[in-house]
C-alpha cells in the first residue's frame, strides 16, 4: 500500500510518502487425535520517504496456538502471540490459556489472559532524523469464566 502525505517541520509544509509492504504464511494440522495446532507468521515493513528524512522499520508477528481436544466436550488451548522488530532485536511473548467443557447445550469456558502477566510493550524505531520510542501499558492478567447457551 503507498499513501501520499505532508507534515510540517517548523514552519515548512514537507511532502513525503508511506510505503507498507507485508506478506504471511499460515500452517494448521492435527498429527495427533489430542493435539492440533495453528501458526500464522507475518512480515512487515513500513518506510517513510520525504526530502528531509528516510524510516523504515520491519517487525515480524507470530501466532502459535496449541489445542488439546481431550475428548468431545473438552477441550484445552495456549494460544501464543510473539513481535520481533528486526531493527532492534527486540521481542515480546503474550501466552493467554483457555478451557472449555461442553455439556448438552451448555458451554463453560474459563480463559486466562496474560498468563505471565506483562505489564509493558515497548518499540523503538529510529529513522535519519527522529527516534520514536513507544510503551504500552497492558492491562494486568485476567481470568474470565463463561456459559453460553445453545437453543
């Protein structure tokens, strides 16, 4: 995708344009009747051009996610996300863990968020002229119990 902008440095009006580029793969299988799993990767880089100043930074994001059918009615999961900026080095892990149990009509699942409680994402991107320095808060672990209803 290309995009065409302007900024003001100082009092100037600078024109520049924004390049994204991203491609992905994604796999699925089940080689075990009590094991299936799903993994999605995707690149993508993003670069500024203007007559001052060039960026461009590229990050890789990862899905792997583990399900463990036990039996018709349960079923548990760890569903993983990982960033990796390629720039940088830098990399964050989130884990989150769901189970559910279905009975009849009835489904009861009980999911678990930000298992190993991360309470910071940070990014950096530094280009000709700049640096951008980024830091998320994230909210804290949390569980989160359902029933859900079929008719």
């Amino acid at each position: 995708m290309k995009s065409f902008d302007a900024q003001y440095s100082g009092d100037n009006l600078q024109d520049y344009n924004m390049d994204n580029y991203s491609a992905g793969i994604s796999f699925s299988a089940r080689p075990l009747s009590w094991l299936s799993f799903e993994l999605e990767s995707q690149w993508q880089q993003v670069q500024m051009k203007s007559e001052l100043a060039d960026s461009k930074f590229n990050q890789l994001k990862h899905n792997a996610n583990l399900i463990f059918p036990i039996t018709r009615s349960l079923q548990f999961g760890i569903n993983n996300a990982i960033y990796q900026s390629l720039e940088t080095k830098e990399n964050s892990w989130f884990t989150d863990f769901t189970a559910s149990y279905t009975y009849k009509r009835i489904e009861f699942q009980l999911n678990v968020n930000n298992i190993f409680g991360k309470y910071t994402y940070e990014r950096e991107f530094i280009s000709s002229i700049e640096r951008n320095y980024y830091r998320y808060t994230l909210r804290p672990r949390e569980v989160l119990a359902k029933v859900s209803f079929a008719f």
